[in-house]
C-alpha cells in the first residue's frame, strides 16, 4: 500500500488546509466517523516503539479499553528504532514511529514477510526547538539551529555557534555558553532533527543525550544556558518554542497549530503507527478496530488531549479505506 508521500517532512498545505484551525483552538474534523462499540473483540495489544507517541499510544490504550475491557494492552515506548525489529519478530503488533521507517528497515521486514510494513498517518506533530522560558530569544533560522547542534554545519553557516551572543542576544546574555540537550539515536526524534534541522549533519559530541522527551524539556527547564530538541506534545510552562523559519531570508513561524497544518513550520510532521498487513489479507478484528478507534472522533480527541493535532476525516477515511476498513462515508478516490 503506498499511503504516504516518499517525504514527510513538511506537510504539504494541499491536504491539510481543509482542517481549518485556528491558532487558539484545535478543533476535530467533525466528518470523523464516531466510534461504535461491537462485540467479539478480544485478545492482547502490545505496541514497541516511539517514545514521543507514548502518551498518545497510552490514552488510546486506555480509550479501547474502556469499550473491551477484557483486551490486554502493552505498551513500551523507547525510541522508535525499536519498533521495526518488535514487528519483524511478531513480539508486537503495533509499530509507533515519530519517523518514516529507513530503507534497510523495510528491507529487513520485507525479508521476512514478503510485502512491505503498512505506515498510518495518525496525527500532527511540531518538532520544537525550545529554550529556557527567560530565553530572549526571538526566533531562529534551520541554518542558525544547525550551527548550533551539528559539528558537520550542512545547513550552511559560516562559523560554529557557541553562545547566545552570536546569535544576536546581549547582556548578560552576550558570552553565556549554549547548553545542548537531544536525544539519543535509538529516537525517531533524533532521527528526524538530523535529518531535517542538521540537513544529515552529525551532531556535536558535547550534545547531552536525554533518554526521552521529557527528559530533554527537563533539562532546559532548569538550565537557563539550554536549548534542546523534542515533540510539542511534551511542552510545558518552564519551556518556550522558539519560532524557526526555513531560511535566513523568511521570517521565523511560530509553532502553533494552524503552521502545522498549512506546511510553514519547518519541522511539521506526521507520527506514524506501522501495521503488518500483507497485501488482499483483512486485518484481524482486535487490530481493525483498535485502528478505527485511533481514527474516528474519539481517537482523535485524544490525540488533542495528547499535546498533538488531529488528522482531518480525508486523511482518516482514506487510510480506513486503504486498509480495507469501509465506514459509510469512506471516499473511495
């Protein structure tokens, strides 16, 4: 099935303007299906992977099984390069990903199954860079960011970024190291960042490698000198995202919901739920629904409650179709 686009790295305005958000809310899509309970559905859900989609994977977890309450679900969220091995061995079901799986990791799951893992696109994430809530700082380019993480400076910036005075800020400001907080490379997050802030840079060696994402917002949090790298959904009142512009020649985009859905936040992104589902064969009834409840209105409401941004009932229907899932109003184009 050939769901998603080869790069989703900036959402493309097309599909998602039709959303409709404003910058003070996030409503839902109201042509979501409702989900609507049905009977025989039993069995164990255990999902490995993304550790950003953990607490979305952990609400989802807890709205299905308040409908089946008899279904075992799991859920260990350590970093999304986990997810393609769990798959392959069938230790879980479900596959969370806050990045499009790699070519050898397609290869190795195609090895063994014959047909390629199946991506759903099932919510909205910013990639925020964010700094100590006293951080002055007005906005950053991707060129700036990179000179600030990488050591490679494939973005294009002449000079190393060490301080916050090169970056334009003063006073006390002016000669304060930058204090670096990441992840590590087990994180789609990491992965993502690299790919996409760091133009596949390498990083700089004296980045402090957190083991999640709250732990990098912690970090900054309570170092005044820190910016680090993590999901919106992890935000929090000790913390600013700073706006980021594509060039040194845009101004920066604020990460806010309504430049997620347009494309104009840099760092937009679609967390992805990888599924094994060869081609022509119906998905078993525990996965087919657990999948319909992460895409109708009350999957999606959680992924509100999550920090996140809802998919819209084109994107939803679509990949239901795709994967066999008929709902009365499923466009079939």
């Amino acid at each position: 099935m050939k769901l998603l686009s080869n790069s989703l790295r900036v959402l493309a305005p097309a599909v998602l303007m039709a959303a409709g958000v404003s910058a003070q809310a996030v409503p839902l899509d109201e042509k979501l299906p409702d989900y609507e309970q049905i009977s025989g559905v039993s069995g164990s859900i255990k999902s490995v992977g993304s550790d950003t989609m953990n607490n979305l994977m952990t609400l989802w977890g807890e709205g299905f099984k308040r409908m089946y309450p008899s279904v075992q679900i799991e859920i260990e969220g350590k970093g999304s390069s986990t997810a393609p091995p769990s798959l392959i061995a069938g230790t879980s079901n479900f596959g969370p990903m806050s990045r499009e799986m790699k070519a050898k990791e397609i290869d190795s799951f195609e090895d063994a199954y014959g047909h390629q893992p199946t991506p759903l696109p099932t919510s909205i994430d910013m990639l925020a860079v964010y700094v100590h809530k006293d951080n002055p700082v007005e906005g950053l380019s991707l060129r700036q960011v990179d000179a600030m993480f990488s050591k490679t400076r494939k973005g294009g910036a002449a000079e190393n970024v060490r301080t916050w005075g090169e970056l334009g800020l003063s006073g006390e400001w002016a000669t304060r190291p930058i204090s670096l907080y990441g992840r590590n490379s087990a994180s789609g997050t990491y992965g993502f960042f690299k790919g996409n802030a760091l133009f596949k840079g390498d990083f700089k060696d004296n980045v402090k490698e957190q083991p999640g994402s709250s732990a990098v917002i912690q970090g900054v949090a309570t170092d005044k000198a820190g910016v680090g790298y993590s999901g919106i959904g992890y935000k929090t009142a000790d913390v600013r995202a700073v706006p980021l512009s594509i060039d040194d020649d845009y101004d920066p985009v604020p990460a806010e919901p309504q430049h997620a859905y347009t494309g104009e936040y840099p760092l937009s992104r679609f967390l992805l739920l990888y599924v094994n589902k060869a081609p022509n064969e119906e998905l078993d009834p525990l996965r087919r629904e657990f999948i319909m409840y992460i895409f109708s209105k009350q999957g999606q409401a959680d992924v509100i409650k999550a920090g996140y941004y809802p998919v819209t009932s084109e994107i939803a229907l679509n990949t239901l179709h795709s994967l066999g899932i008929e709902t009365p109003d499923a466009p079939h184009g």
